[in-house]
C-alpha cells in the first residue's frame, strides 16, 4: 500500500516534519509493506517558509535584523533560483516575542521590510512571503521604513513605523524599491482591513491588544486605507485577506507587483502535491485542531479536495476534532478522546501522536488485505 502522509503544523506542539516523521514511525513499526512518501504542508501560518525552503532544496541565508520591538535577533530566509522565500514570523512574529511583551501599538515590520530588502538586494527577482504568525497590526509602515519609504505626520516628523504611528500618519514618500520584484503574499485567512472580521478586530487582541487599542488601530487602519487610496489610486481595503499580518500586505499592493495568493492552494501547487496523491493508494493529513476553521481552506481541506479529485481516500489526524468538521475527510482520528484529555494531547504530542498513527495503521492493514 502507497501511503502519502501530508500533514500540516500542530500549533504549539509539533511542526509539520515531527507530526509527518512520527506518523511514519507508527505506520512502518505495524507494517514494513506500507510504501510511505512524506510531504509536510503550510497554509501561510507557521512554518510555510520552512515548508518551500526544504521542499524547494533552497538555499537559506541568516540576517540579522529588527524584531518587533527593535530589539536585533536572528532571522533567515532563502533562495530558490531567484526566488527568495521569506516567513514573516522570522523577523516580526509572536514566537519573537514573551506574552508580556505583546503590544501592536508598540510593535513594528520593519524586520521584515529588512529581510525584502536584502532579498532584492541580492538579485531575487521574484518572493514568496508567508505572513501568519506576525506580532503587528501596522499596516506594514514599517516594513516601509525599512524599504525606504518615509511617513511623516502633520508637523514633517519622520515616522518610525509601529502601531500607533497609524493615526499620526498624513504623508508618504515614496520608494521605487519594490518595482524590482514580483511578490506573493502567502495568507491562510481571508478577512478585509476594516470591520468585525478585519486586522484590528480579529487579530489586535491575538496580538496583546485591549479594547482601547483595538478601537485606535482601526481608525489608524482607517487613516492609512485613506492615505494609500490617494497616493496610489487604488481602493485596497476590501480585497480578501488584506487584514492578514496586521494590514501588512496593504503597501505592497499599492506600490509594488504584489498579489494575494490562498496559501493552502498555492503551498499544494509549490510541492506539486497532486502528482504525489495520484501516486498514493491512501492519503493521511491533519493538524492540531480539526473544526470549521479547518474546513476554510486550511491545509488538511485543500490536501482532502485533491485527494476526492482522484478518488483517493483520506484520513485525517487532529489533536482534537469537531463534528462538524469531520465530513470533510472518509476518516478521522482525534489525540484527544476519552480517557486522553485535550490537556494531555498537547502536553505529551508526540506520544499520543504515535498511539493514533498506530490505530490507523491497524485500520489500513485490515483494508489492505
């Protein structure tokens, strides 16, 4: 039996490599007639530069730059050809930072404007820039400070580019730097810059935003969606996932060759996943919790929509499991279950990780024979 195994990260537990490299463990202590193929996936959340870099054998390149506080840590990214592959999260994500330090008005991209920077300066022609994960809701000002770019506010002063520079914003200067290159923004949600759904809303709090801060970062929001539609012409704010990272993708839509891609989709693509699922006699995936958030095109979902494409059945490991979620898959096996609390799974992952792979394993023995 070919068996692929494709799973995405289980957040805060065990990265996609681990939750793939366990599963085969199990499959192959049951059985040695189980033909494994092991392709980790990303959706834009954590680990999806990790993902491209070691599937597309690039070559990875450390940077120091500014974390999100401006505090100088060590970041990467990596080359494949001419493409660099750059993870937010690197230079301005949440993992930078402890919990007492999360504050979007205080935190800033402009790392992240550094790692592009570097890239265009090495000779990449084109980026993929995965964006989940990240520490900001800054609308991307200063990613824009390190390209260049200079924001000022009502009286000239030069703004540095953080949270609560957003509502002091009147003026930009422009840069041409990212006329040099082709980006894709790499997002696993879909929600708008403004509103209920949008950055401040939804992701402020996420990010160690309290009511007050949420209230100011949408109306900053609000003042750069202004700013931007009169330097640029365009009106950004209601495209599908512009809210992701804090606005950050806002800048590069309106002033370089930038597009939004659906990061499942675009990450299956990339690792040329359905050519190894028509290989496949059964396909396992999964991820740390298996529910409806999963069923809006994460990477289990879009793994699974390949898989019915080809009558190939599909079995989904999850840390924990909704009902509702569950049709999406012919399968599902849950870490959590009775007599193995939700506490338990993500304490001991790996162990309970192993225990279900084996119950899969078990299953697919009695189907193969």
């Amino acid at each position: 039996m070919k068996i692929l195994i494709a799973p995405n990260t289980m957040k805060g537990s065990l990265s996609a490599f681990d939750f793939a490299d366990i599963v085969e463990k199990a499959l192959l202590r049951y059985s040695d007639d189980f033909e494994i193929t092991k392709i980790p996936m990303a959706d834009g959340g954590d680990l999806t530069g990790e993902v491209l870099e070691r599937n597309l054998r690039a070559q990875r390149v450390e940077v120091n730059v500014r974390g999100p506080l401006g505090k100088v840590v060590k970041s990467k990214y990596a080359f494949a050809g001419k493409t660099a592959i750059i993870e937010m999260a690197d230079a301005s994500g949440m993992k930078l930072l402890s919990p007492a330090e999360l504050n979007p008005l205080l935190t800033s991209s402009y790392g992240t404007g550094e790692l592009i920077g570097h890239a265009i300066d090495s000779g990449c022609s084109g980026i993929l820039l995965a964006i989940g994960g990240s520490a900001t809701v800054d609308g991307g000002l200063g990613m824009m400070h390190a390209l260049g770019f200079v924001m000022l506010d009502k009286d000239g002063n030069k703004l540095e580019g953080r949270g609560e520079d957003l509502n002091r914003l009147v003026k930009i200067e422009i840069s041409d730097i990212l006329q040099e290159v082709n980006i894709r923004i790499i997002c696993d949600v879909d929600n708008p810059l403004l509103g209920e759904q949008g950055a401040a809303a939804v992701f402020g709090p996420q990010k160690g935003a309290t009511p007050e801060m949420v209230n100011e970062l949408e109306t900053g929001l609000e003042n750069l969606a202004k700013i931007l539609r009169r330097e640029s012409g365009k009106d950004l704010g209601n495209i599908a996932g512009v809210g992701a990272a804090g606005g950050l993708s806002l800048p590069l839509l309106a002033f370089g060759r930038a597009e939004i891609v659906p990061g499942a989709d675009f990450i299956c693509q990339q690792l040329d996943l359905e050519k190894w699922i028509r290989w496949a006699d059964v396909v396992i995936t999964g991820e740390g919790k298996i529910d409806s958030q999963t069923l809006n095109n994460k990477a289990p979902f879009a793994v699974a929509k390949l898989a019915r494409l080809h009558n190939k059945p599909v079995l989904a490991i999850g840390g924990s499991v909704a009902a509702e979620a569950s049709s999406a898959f012919d399968a599902v096996f849950s870490l959590a279950r009775p007599g193995v609390s939700t506490k338990q799974a993500i304490q001991y992952p790996r162990k309970y990780l192993f225990q279900t792979a084996s119950e899969v394993a078990r299953s697919l023995k009695r189907y193969n024979k």
